[in-house]
C-alpha cells in the first residue's frame, strides 16, 4: 500500500472584536507581509496552543486588552493555499467573534501597526490588498449569511467554495 504524504498546514487565528456591527482593525507596517493594510487581531497557533489560546494571546498582544474563552465565538473556519510569499502552502484560518472584553483596544504593538479602524462589514476587504482582497471579502459576507466553512484557492484559482452552498 502506498502512503499519500499527510497535508500540513499552518494554522491562523483571527478576533473580530465587534461593537455596533463593525469590527477593530489596524493597518500594519514594518511586518513584510500585507504592510499598509488592516487586519483584525491576528496570527499564528503557536505549537502546543489551542485555538482559543492563540487567540486570547493575539488579541493581548496585539490590541492590549482581556478577552475571557467564553467570549468567543466560532464564526468561520478557511481552509485555503497560500498566497503570495506562502504560495504551495496551506493554512487553515479560524474566526472568532468577541462581542465582550476587558479595556480599551488599542496599538499594543506601535512596531507592527501604526493606525486603528472600527471597520464596518460592508466596507471590509477593501483596504486588505490585492491578494487578499476577494479572500477577506469573501469570508466577510460567509459571517454575515452564518456560513461556517469555506475554501480558498487551488489550481491558481482564487475562489470560494461555501460547502452550504456546494451541495
């Protein structure tokens, strides 16, 4: 019997702190990857973590305040090929929803962001960037119809497949 090798994949989390239906964004710099943009808290599952842990941390990390696990709330997950610099890579992407948290956002990080948003859903994706333009759009619109799954990319083709939708 001859053994497939096993995909691996790197594993993001994403917070979209959200008050009065938009969401807290910072535009990034000085990352070399997506500088220029906003981008909600964010980042790699670190080995040994949880997505949950991944989570918490990135939302201290990089927007300073407390994010309790009941919190959150799983609102998608991306399964997608990397883009650009990633390309032949794949990731999975987890969003979470925090409606509820302790302090202020702000730029905890001034070194990786320099600017802070609350984006509303229907303008998001606009300011993300060419590669990711149709990504984060996409993901977007799949919260707001509850679509919980999708998959981004293959083939060089940057589409979407909604598995409610594929039938």
């Amino acid at each position: 019997m001859i053994k497939t090798p096993i995909q691996k994949a790197g594993i993001k989390v994403y917070v979209l702190l959200e008050r009065e239906d938009r969401f807290f964004a910072m535009r990034r710099i000085n990352t070399g990857f997506m500088d220029g943009f906003y981008t909600p808290p964010a980042g790699r599952v670190d080995e040994g973590e949880t997505f949950i842990d991944a989570a918490i941390r990135e939302t201290k990390e990089e927007a300073g305040i407390t994010v309790n696990p009941e919190a959150l709330d799983l609102v998608h997950i991306v399964h997608r090929e990397g883009t650009e610099r990633y390309k032949g890579t794949f990731w999975i992407d987890v969003f979470f929803k925090c409606l509820k948290w302790e302090g202020e956002p702000f730029i905890a990080e001034p070194n990786k962001s320099d600017e802070l948003r609350w984006i509303n859903y229907n303008e998001a994706g606009y300011d993300f960037g060419k590669s990711f333009d149709a990504y984060f759009k996409q993901v977007f619109l799949n919260i707001q119809k509850g679509i919980k799954f999708s998959i981004f990319g293959w083939n060089d083709e940057q589409r979407v497949v909604n598995l409610k939708e594929a039938g």
